[in-house]
C-alpha cells in the first residue's frame, strides 16, 4: 500500500507523460497513461 501511495504522490508531477500496466498476464494490459486519464483517475485504479 505505501508504494502505491509513493507512485501516485511522488512520481507523476517529475514526469511529462506515464503510463500504468498491469504485467500479471502476458500480454500486458494498459490501465492508464496521462494522456487518457488523471491522476485522480489512477488512485481509484489501485484502491
């Protein structure tokens, strides 16, 4: 939980674009990138 928390607080305001993947599977799945979601959007993702 503290390195979601870390992810989402720390990281994207250092970055011009992001993307967050689901790797379980193969092939991996996007979830979101910042060019079609919030950052908002990405901590309701990961709750």
């Amino acid at each position: 939980m503290r390195s979601r928390e870390h992810l989402v607080a720390d990281y994207p305001p250092l970055a011009t674009r992001w993307v967050i993947w689901d790797n379980a599977r193969i092939p991996a799945k996007q979830l979101a990138s910042s060019e079609s979601s919030d950052i908002n959007a990405v901590v309701e993702l990961l709750k």
